[in-house]
C-alpha cells in the first residue's frame, strides 16, 4: 500500500500520538474494552487518512502502573513493577493493531523490549521506513527502560523520528488551572510555555517529558479524544485544546481561554 496523498491543509506532516492505558478501558474502570479500542481506531484511522505519518505511543495504566504496584507490595521490585508497566502497554498495542487493521490500516507494531514473534523490535531507521510508507506505527513498551512513563517515551520518540508535534489524547478538553472534575472554577489553557507547566505543576505530562519538550522545543497538543475529529483537526493545526511550546513562539503572553 502506498501512503495516503498529502492534503495541504494539513500542518503536522509526522506525530506522535500518546494514548494513555485509561484510553483504552470503560471510563472509571481498568482492563481493556474493545469498544474502547475501537473508538480509539476510527479517530486514529481518520488521522492517518489525511495523509499525516503516524507513530502512535502506548500507555498502560488502564492494566498497571509501576508506581501503583509497588506501593501495595514490597516483594516485588520497583523496577520489575515498572517492566510490567511495560508489558501491559504491549497488550494494549496488541488490541489496537489489531482494531486498526480490521478497518483496513496498515500498522507494525514495535516495541522497546524484544518480543519475537509478538512484535517488531523498535529500531528507529526502520520506524521511520514504516511510516514514510504510510503505515500506522504503534509504539510499545516505553523506553525499555523502567522508572519513567510512557510520556517520555512518546517524547524521545518524537525526537528520534522527528515528529513535528506530540499530540496527547485524553479525556477532558485541554490542561486545566486545577482538576475540572472536582473544580467547577478551573480554567481551561489555550497556549501555555514549558515553563508555566513546570512552575505551576501543571498536569500535561510528567516533568521529565516537559524538560525534554522544553529543550529540544517540541510542541505538545493535549485534546479531547473523545469528540469525533478533533485529532483531525488537531493535525490541521486548528486548536482543538492546549498547545504547550516554548515562549518565542507567541507573541501574545499565554493565558486561560473559557470557563468549562
Ligand atoms: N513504564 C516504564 N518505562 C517506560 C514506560 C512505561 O517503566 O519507558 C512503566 C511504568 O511503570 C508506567 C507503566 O509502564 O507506569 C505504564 O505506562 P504509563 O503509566 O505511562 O501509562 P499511561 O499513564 O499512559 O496509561
């Protein structure tokens, strides 16, 4: 299969999409819903259709959280928690490739610790080779390395593969002033710097994915999910939540957009 055709409307060439585990589960609930996955697919595939290369990153919280893990068990090694952590992002990846090729997408899925006979390993000259094919990447397994999370792997990759953007998907519209769950008066960003993520502690991605943003000047996208075509529009360029990026990209001082 040859890639999709270019659409010129489209800003974002190359992505890296971060689909955290809770994506993949019933709201509230852990495991993996098909349904969920499925969901997941259709959006992912509508991206893919507009000709954008795609490299898609696995989160595992919906299975297991190395954190979580070890602050319920002191037999079980924080770091054997987190390669755990990183095997449930391989399950999920699992489901998803298999969601997306019952629409008719080309995937491979790669992951950072060697499975054969599940799955590619990561090499990155290869990753790139799929996706200048036009084939949707699923990226599992992290780093590879325990002690971090799926937010610094979808960033290292973007580097590596030099995605133009990270797109985050979650459930809620954007980065909020505090949870909009339990703070009806939470302020919903439009643009916010690495640095005012940082300072304010503001929940985007954990502090080393930012630091790493930061410093290599990496765009971050956090939208909703959810609503049908946003990441369409979030590859078009159209606002569709928050951007994160650095203060020499703007000229209008960042600040918060609309009352939930
Ligand atoms: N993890 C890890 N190294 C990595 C990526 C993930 O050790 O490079 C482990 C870590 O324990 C993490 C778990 O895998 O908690 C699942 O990933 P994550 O928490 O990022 O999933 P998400 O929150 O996106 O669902």
């Amino acid at each position: 299969m040859n890639a999709p055709e270019e659409d010129p409307g489209v800003k974002y060439r190359r992505v890296v999409l971060k689909i955290s585990g809770e994506g993949f589960a019933e709201p509230g609930q852990r495991g993996i819903s098909m349904q969920a996955v499925e969901h997941i697919a259709q959006q992912t595939k509508l991206a893919a259709d507009q000709g954008v290369q795609l490299a898609v990153v696995i989160g595992g919280g919906n299975l297991l959280r190395g954190a979580q893990f070890t602050s319920q068990s002191s037999s079980i090694h924080e770091a054997t928690a987190h390669y755990m952590g990183m095997l449930a992002t391989v399950m999920n990846g699992l489901a998803l490739q298999d969601a997306l090729e019952s629409l008719g997408c080309q995937t491979r899925l790669m992951t950072a610790i060697r499975m054969d006979g599940v799955a590619e390993p990561y090499i990155r000259r290869r990753a790139r080779r799929h996706l200048e094919k036009g084939r949707i990447v699923i990226l599992a397994a992290g780093t590879g390395s325990p002690y971090v999370t799926t937010d610094t792997a979808a960033v290292l990759r973007a580097l590596e593969l030099e995605a133009q953007v990270v797109l985050k998907a979650t459930r809620v519209d954007g980065v909020y002033s505090d949870d909009p769950e339990k703070n009806p008066h939470a302020v919903l960003y439009s643009k916010l710097t690495y640095q005012q993520v940082l300072e304010q502690r503001l929940r985007v991605m954990d502090p080393t994915a930012v630091a790493q943003c930061m410093e290599h000047d990496l765009p971050v996208m956090v939208f909703n999910f959810q609503k049908p075509g946003n990441i369409v529009r979030a590859v078009r360029g159209e606002r569709v939540g928050t951007l994160v990026h650095s203060a020499s990209a703007t000229s209008q001082p960042p600040g918060p957009r609309t009352q939930p």
